[in-house]
C-alpha cells in the first residue's frame, strides 16, 4: 500500500485549482509594491537630509552658509564703495584748491612727486624659516 500523505493530497489539489496562480501572481506583486514604497521611503528621506536647511551638509546648508558670506561681502563692498566715493570728493575739494593756488600765485613752482618711488615687495613665504616635511 502505497498510500500518498495527506499534505501531497491537498498541495496538488491546490495546484490544480485555477485561482492558484492567480493569487500567487497577486502575492508576487503586492510584495513587489511594498519593496518599491520602502525604497521611495528610503529615498524621499535622503531627500529630505540633503534639502534641510538645519545641517551643514545638506545642500541648503551649504545654500545659506554662502548666503551669509555674499551678503557680508556685498555690505563691505557697498562700505567700500561709499568710502571710495568720499576719498573721490576730498581729492576732487584739493585740486580745486591746488588750482586755486596757482591761480593766485603762478611764480610758485610744484614738483611733481618723485616718479623713482620702490614699489617691489619682497614676499619671504617661510619667514620663521621652519623647515618643509615633505
């Protein structure tokens, strides 16, 4: 007596059954379905550490951070500018009156500045001369 178990009986009556595929095709996908939404969980959360503003890593911290630094250079530049602009007035004021004084008194001679003026500057990179490890 070669009698089948009881388990074989009913595994090939299910696999004999015309909804088996059919629900193991549903199981295949929707197991599918939950892996994908994981991974766009995992991604919309790299997502959200590199666009946060709070880290320094994150894009929009790097963002910020150089904000900061063109804004403060755009307020010493703008410093800057408004200094030139006053240097510009006061120079313009004394040539008025260096031509004024001429005016006044033609048999005074001005000396134009020495043109021999030493404008090389020796840079000395290592000054404490320490020495170089590699």
């Amino acid at each position: 007596m070669n009698q089948e178990p009881k388990w074989r009986k009913r595994l090939s009556a299910i696999l004999r059954s015309q909804t088996t595929y059919t629900i193991l095709a549903f199981a295949i996908l929707i197991g599918v379905i939950i892996w994908q939404q994981f991974q766009i969980s995992a991604l919309q959360y790299q997502q959200d550490l590199d666009h946060d503003g709070s880290t320094v890593g994150s894009y929009a911290g790097r963002f910020y951070i150089l904000e900061g630094i063109t804004s403060k250079h755009g307020e010493e530049l703008e410093e800057q500018t408004k200094i030139i602009g006053d240097l510009k007035e006061q120079i313009a004021a004394l040539d008025w009156q260096i031509k004024q004084l001429q005016w006044a008194h033609p048999e005074l001679k001005v000396e134009p500045p020495a043109t021999s003026i030493d404008r090389s500057f020796k840079f000395d990179p290592n000054p404490g001369k320490v020495p170089d490890p590699h």
